[in-house]
C-alpha cells in the first residue's frame, strides 16, 4: 500500500493542494468506483 501512495503522490505532484492526492487515494485504494459519465 505504500508504494501506491508514492505512485499517486508522483502522478499528483503537479497540483496546487494536496485533495488531489487524497482524492485520487481515496478512489484507488478506498473500493468504491463511481460511474463515469459516458461508460457503462
């Protein structure tokens, strides 16, 4: 789990706060999987 967190701290390193890197957390490694706009 903590490599994970080190790859999505590197994929979210350009953005200016960190709730995109507890946003994208929170989707990987938390289960849930929202429906996309546009799939099925």
């Amino acid at each position: 789990m903590n490599t994970k967190i080190r790859l999505l701290n590197r994929i979210a390193f350009g953005f200016k706060s960190p709730d995109a890197l507890i946003a994208l957390a929170m989707l990987s490694l938390g289960g849930h999987k929202p429906v996309l706009p546009g799939r099925i």
